[in-house]
C-alpha cells in the first residue's frame, strides 16, 4: 500500500536563520545556503531539508 503522505521538510521559525543555520551544520554536518537575507535552507548530509526563516511577528 502506498503512504497517504510524505514527510518532505522542516520549516522553523527563529529570530537569525543564518547562526541557526550554522549551528545546526556544526552538529549535524552539512551546509547552510547563505543566499537570502531572512530564509535559509540547511540540509544534513543524508539531504533532509531544514528551512529556517525569520517571519515578522505584530
């Protein structure tokens, strides 16, 4: 049987995408795409995506 869905990424919100970009290629491996201001992707070395952005809150 097929799966219902899939479980494609991860979108965080976080005040400065690009240090938690960075923290998480310390740990984990891997490298932050640095080419946006407010909105980062990061994927691990196996290619999972995490997407960190910086949403303006009222």
């Amino acid at each position: 049987m097929a799966p219902v869905a899939r479980f494609r990424n991860v979108v965080l919100d976080c005040p400065d995408p690009r240090a938690l970009a960075r923290f998480y290629a310390e740990i984990v491996g891997g490298t932050p795409d640095d080419t946006r201001k407010d909105f980062r992707v990061f994927a691990d070395p196996a290619g999972h995506p995490f997407c960190l952005c910086r949403i303006e809150h009222d």
